[in-house]
C-alpha cells in the first residue's frame, strides 16, 4: 500500500521509461547490450593500460580514472533498470535509493573533475611540450586523480545530505527509471527551494567550473596547434585532443541541461538522463580506442600475444 500523508515514504516506485510491455522488453535487449559492452570496452581500455608499457602515461592513467569511474556509474544503475523492466514491482527501498544516489553524485563529481584534468593535461602537452616531463610528474598526477575523486565525493556529500533531510510521506512514486536529486525533491512533503538552490549552486561548482577550465585549456591549444608550422603535428594535436572534446560534449552537455534547467519536462531530463547515464559510458573507451592508434596499437599487440601464447611460442 502507499504510505499516508503521515507515514514516511519507506520504498519508492521507480516509474520507469515507459508502461507498454513491448517497449520494456526492447529497451531491456537495449539496455543490456549498451550495459555488457560498456563494461567489455572500459575492462579491456584498463587492461591495455596495465599491460602495455608504451601506454604508461599521464593521458592515459587519467583514462584508466574515467574507465574506472565509467564502469562503477554505469553498474550502478543499468543492472536495476534491467530487471525493473522485466519485473512488474519496480520498487526500492529508502535505502537502496539513497545508496544510489550518493554513488551516482560521487561518481558523475568525479568524471566532471577528470574531464576537467585530462583537458589541462592536454593543454601542458601542446602549448608547454619541453616542459611536461616536468610539470605532470606521477605525483602531480596521483594528486589530481586523488583531487578528482575528493571532489565528487564533496558533491555527493553535499547533494545528498540537501536532498534526503527533507520528509517525504505521501506520493513515492518517482517519475524516473532511477532515484536522481531532482526527481526525488519532486516528492518532498515541504518546501524545496533551500535544496533546489543548494544543488543548483553544487551543479555551478562541478559543472560550470570544470567547463569554464575546459574552454580556457582548448582556447589555448587551438592557437597553439594554429600557430604551428607542421601540417603533420597540427593534425596530431586536433587527433588527441578530438576524442576528449567529444567525450566532454557528450558528457557536460547533457548533464548541464538536467542540472542548470531546472523548468525542463520530466519526459525530457528522462532522456537526457538516459544519455549520460546509460550510453556515455559505453561510448567513452570506444572513442578513445577507435581513434587512438596508441590503442588500437596495444590491442593489436595482445591480441598477437594471446596468439602466440595458444601456438606455444610465447610464455
């Protein structure tokens, strides 16, 4: 039964993306091959990492963060939406909801902190190149990385705290596939502004600012890459720096309309959220591998190692 508007909400009913059985069972085959290929691609990026020497690098120990975070963000969602749709009690505990929703900030923090570093880290490369060795040091980097996942535990902190102290009793019926902050203050029994403008100026700090550095670092690169005299090394630079511009519209874009609009549809934050929840994990080490040859170049040497090693000639 649905709590009174004296009981306290003990569970909530996950309203989904969509009542027609049809499309349930098609977003379930969806979901789960955007989900198993999500943690194929970000398993086998981190592995190429840790395995091939060449790939020891700052760009790349950064990407084996973002892979790590990828893969933990998409796990803690997808797997409960794919049985929500083949199931008809498509409910969470209290609980289990405010686990996910403080993973969910920690994580989504620190992709946007990681974005953020990778595009400083490319930005030391192009515009200060005899001067990288010197400046993104493995400590500086560790301390980053650290940074970043501070960070995102910072938001998480701060989101969750404003969004679960509030009561809710009455209505738990929560118009998204997932307990996100915004859909769960649309439930609170009281007044939501102080939590609404405490998250929104939270979304300032970790969305805005990380994008504003973005810019600045990119701006400087592309007089840096314009300025050279080598046809060869301006299409170099652009090639590195392609994939993590992609990575970053994908990712910022859609969250910054869930976040920093606040009058948005509940229909429309559903499939923005659907975007970078479920499909921009996935996408992320596809990018990176497909137009990466440093990647395709690892891939292509374990995979003739894994040969060898079922010939016999390799130990």
């Amino acid at each position: 039964m649905r709590p009174t508007n004296q009981t306290p909400v003990t569970e909530f009913f996950l309203q989904g993306l969509s009542d027609d059985p049809h499309t349930q069972k098609l977003l379930f085959v969806l979901f789960l091959f955007v989900y198993l290929v999500t943690v194929l691609g970000n398993l086998l990026l981190m592995s190429l990492v840790r395995l091939d020497s060449r790939l020891h690098t700052p760009m790349y120990f950064f990407l084996c963060n973002l892979s790590l975070a990828d893969l933990c963000f998409s796990t803690n969602i997808v797997p409960q939406a794919l049985v929500h749709l083949l199931s008809r009690k498509k409910t969470i505990s209290f609980q289990r909801c405010a686990a996910q929703l403080l993973l969910f900030l920690i994580l989504g923090g620190t992709q946007c902190a990681l974005l953020a570093v990778m595009s400083y880290d490319r930005y030391v490369a192009i515009c200060n190149p005899l001067h990288y060795s010197n400046i993104m040091t493995w400590r500086v980097c560790v301390q980053l990385a650290t940074g970043s996942w501070t960070s995102g535990l910072f938001v998480s902190v701060v989101d969750t705290t404003f969004t679960l102290r509030l009561p809710y009793r009455g209505s738990n019926t929560i118009a998204h596939f997932f307990c996100e902050a915004p859909a769960l203050l649309v439930l609170a029994s009281t007044d939501t502004h102080t939590s609404e403008m405490a998250i929104f100026l939270v979304g300032v700090v970790i969305l805005l600012i990380p994008v504003s550095l973005i810019l600045v670092s990119y701006g400087n690169i592309i007089v840096t890459v314009i300025r050279m005299r080598s046809a060869a090394g301006r299409l170099k630079a652009f090639s590195t720096c392609g994939s993590h511009l992609m990575v970053v519209i994908l990712f910022y874009g859609s969250a910054i309309i869930t976040y920093m609009t606040p009058k948005s549809s509940k229909e429309q934050r559903k499939l923005v959220s659907v975007f970078y929840a479920v499909v921009t994990p996935m996408l992320n080490p596809l990018i990176y591998s497909l137009r990466n040859k440093d990647v395709k170049g690892a891939l292509r040497k374990a995979a003739a190692r894994n040969s060898l090693c079922k010939l016999g000639f390799y130990h």
